[in-house]
C-alpha cells in the first residue's frame, strides 16, 4: 500500500496510476468480450444441435411432443436452463423455457408443409453488462442484457405407411 501512496502523492506518478487504469480497464474489456463471445458461440452452437435433433424427431416420428422434448433434452444436457423471473417487457425471462416460452421470441418452434419439417430452436444468452450484447447483434436493444441465438434445421418428412 505504501507504493501506491507514494505514486499518488508524487506528480509523476498519478500520470502513471491514470494511464495503468485506463489500459487495464481496456484489458478487461477485451478478456471479458472473448469470454462472453466464447459462450455466444457454444449457445449458438448447441441451438443448432436441439434444432437439428428436434427436426430430425419430427420427421421421422411426426410426433411433435416428442420432438420438442427432444429438443429440450439437448440444450439442458449442455446449457444452463436456470428458472428465473422477469424481465423488461419483450425479454426473456429465462434463457431456456420451452414450456412457457417468452411471447416476442419463442424457444422451440416446427413448421411444416407437404414435404419439409422446419425446426427452429431459439437460446438467450445473460450478460452482465447492459447494452454488450449489441455490439455481437444490432438488432438487440442498446439497454438489453439478453442475446438471442437461434439454431434452425429444415428436413424432409419420412414416409410412414
């Protein structure tokens, strides 16, 4: 502690305190956007995967529970899934709930037509910091502390006698 007074009480070195604060908050800046890119990338990924099972459920089953649990049971095998509550209006209130889902954007939806199922599978990331996530998406709000990442997959039906 001593150090740091004498730094501060000399001239020279409050220069030296307020340059070393101002790199080492930039450092942190940028340790911290690797980090939370790196968890963007594994939710983005582990989407893909839940759509892909789900889609492939579906289309070989035709049974839409069982490829929403499907679904499910992916992303809870590799993501946090905690419960939460609240949220501004239009955020999630968690970053997983395929049983209630957030109204703006749904986690788990199929589509269909004659001959495709559409599969899409839709994880929220939390950050911390209000705002960061826009800087990865410009959709999202510039105060918002969600990302959504979405996973889609689209397969063609089997045929079941």
């Amino acid at each position: 502690m001593g150090l740091f007074k004498r730094l501060w009480e000399d001239e020279r070195g409050v220069g030296k305190v307020t340059i070393f604060c101002i790199v080492f908050s930039f450092f942190m800046l940028g340790i911290i956007s690797g980090l939370y890119w790196g968890v963007v990338a594994h939710a983005k990924d582990v989407a893909l995967q839940a759509a892909r099972e789900g889609g492939r459920t579906a289309a070989v089953f035709h049974d839409y529970t069982l490829a929403n649990q499907s679904a499910i049971n992916v992303v809870r095998a590799q993501l946090p899934t905690p419960s939460g509550t609240g949220g501004a209006a239009g955020e999630p209130h968690q970053p997983f709930d395929a049983l209630n889902p957030n109204p703006v954007t749904p986690d788990i939806v199929f589509n269909e037509d004659d001959t495709y199922v559409y599969a899409q599978v839709s994880y929220h990331v939390f950050c911390p910091i209000p705002g960061y996530p826009r800087l990865f998406k410009k959709s999202d709000s510039p105060w918002s502390n969600w990302a959504t990442v979405m996973g889609q997959a689209v397969f063609q039906k089997e045929y079941i006698p």
